[in-house]
C-alpha cells in the first residue's frame, strides 16, 4: 500500500492539472452570477481599476495553485 501512495497522488495531481482550467472556469462563472449587478455612471478609470483587480486576481490564484503543486510533488 505504501508504495502505490505516491502513484495515486501522482494521478491525482495529473487529474487536477488537466481539469483546472475547467474548475477554474466554473469559479470564474459562479462568481460572476453572484457579482451580475449592473453599475452605472461607472468612469474609465473605475472600469480600468476593475479589469486590472480582476486580473491581478487570476494571478495570484495561479500562483497559489503552481506552489501548492509544486509543494505536493516534493
């Protein structure tokens, strides 16, 4: 048993690895359903402010997600 160990996690993480676009995708969408409020009189700059905390937050997540596998694998 000790030796499979290390396969199954090894499929595990190769499992994850192939499906985190789909779940990450699946977040994103959730999110955006409990975010779907329409904002007026927003300014360029507001909008702009937005698109770049959206993107720094996909960053971090895939950051959090590569050292959380590359912390798995050693």
């Amino acid at each position: 048993m000790d030796d499979e160990l290390p396969k199954i996690i090894k499929k595990c993480l190769k499992l994850l690895e192939d499906n985190i676009e789909v779940l990450s995708n699946m977040e994103l969408d959730l999110e955006d359903r409990k975010e779907d409020e329409l904002v007026s009189d927003l300014k360029l700059h507001q909008l702009y402010d937005m698109t770049d905390d959206v993107s720094e937050s996909t960053k971090l997540k895939r950051a959090e997600f590569n050292f959380m596998r590359r912390k798995a694998e050693d």
